[in-house]
C-alpha cells in the first residue's frame, strides 16, 4: 500500500535520521524522552513526515530573551554572558585601537586578572540593543592600561570581535542599525 500523499509519508527512525540530518541513536534518545513524536508500529518506531517538519521548525525557532530591569538605570539587560578579552575603542585623539579588557577582583586590589570580562545584551527603552560589559563574578572591570577601574561600560557592537557579537547576537532574531557611527542592533517583531 502506497501513500499518495507526501505529508502523510512515515519515517522509519533511519529514514527520520537522514530526513532530520541527526544520528538514529539521538532520534531513538528524543523518541524516549518524549521530544519528538512518534508512533509504533509493529513493534518498530514511525516518524511522521507532518510531525517532523512541525517539530523541526519549533526547535529552530530562538528562545525569546528574558529582559531584566537594571538596578540604576533604564536599561534592561538579558541573554548569556559572553566572555571578552578585547574591546575596540577609540582614544582620545581619535583613533581606534583594541584595549584588552579584564576584571579586577576588589577594589582594593587594582591588579588584573586574567579572567575576561563579561559581555551581556543591554536595551533601552526605545528597543536600541547594545552592549554592557562588566567584570566577571561581580568583579571590577579594567581597560587597557588605566589604572582605574569601573564597575561597568556601555557599548557598541562594532567595538567586540566578530565571534562575540555572533555569540552575543545568535540570542535574539534582530536587524542592526547604524547610528552616529555606531552599530546597534533592535529586535524584530514577531509575524504571525
């Protein structure tokens, strides 16, 4: 018996494997846990194509970010931490240079750490995505040379490297926006 209709097609758990390029013994993992669905018969495990596009889409789809009201200021911040070693800046003669960044432990103790500082997604009120950069565990954040040390910085994404804005951006569905020479980034809104 021959199934005409291609959205109704059933998958063997091989066939599913090519068809959702995942390994059979993942599949077989997913079936047991309950993720993808799934049917027996026979005594073997079937895979509707139907399901398994559906399911395919809403596991693309990118968890929405939780935003969190900073403390003392507008800004909202939300996502994963990103470690940074490097932010690029310009200085006070107008030129660009790359500063490592890190964070001091104390304030007392004005030495840097080796421990990278942490960069984190930051909105404002009108939807301006940036980013806020601030020292690891709590930690003071230290740039370049300076002998100071701050607790936090607010930036742009065009002063990280290319894998943090990638690693700080795959969190959101966004379009970037330049504004006064600067990159910034808002999030789309979602179409239904």
């Amino acid at each position: 018996m021959k199934r005409e209709n291609t959205a109704d097609k059933v998958f063997t758990v091989r066939e599913a494997s090519r068809y959702l390029l995942i390994s059979p013994s993942t599949i077989y993992r997913y079936i047991k846990k309950g993720t993808v669905p799934s049917f027996k018969e026979r005594g073997r495990w079937k895979l509707k194509k139907s399901d398994l596009a559906r399911w395919r889409k809403e596991r693309e789809k990118k968890p929405a970010v939780k935003w969190r009201p900073l403390g003392f200021s507008d800004l909202q911040t939300g996502g994963r931490v990103v470690p940074i070693k490097s932010l690029r800046l310009m200085d006070s003669i107008g030129c660009w240079h790359r500063y490592r960044v890190s964070t001091v432990q104390g304030i007392l103790n004005q030495k840097a750490t080796k421990v990278p500082a942490w960069a984190r997604l930051a909105k404002d009120k009108e939807g301006k995505i940036g980013v806020l950069v601030t020292g690891a565990h709590f930690g003071l954040l230290k740039i370049g040379r300076s002998r100071q040390s701050q607790p936090y910085f607010l930036t742009s994404f065009d002063a990280l490297s290319k894998r943090a804005q990638k690693a700080l951006l795959n969190q959101i569905d966004y379009e970037l926006l330049e504004e006064g020479g600067t990159i910034l980034a808002k999030e789309r809104k979602e179409t239904n």
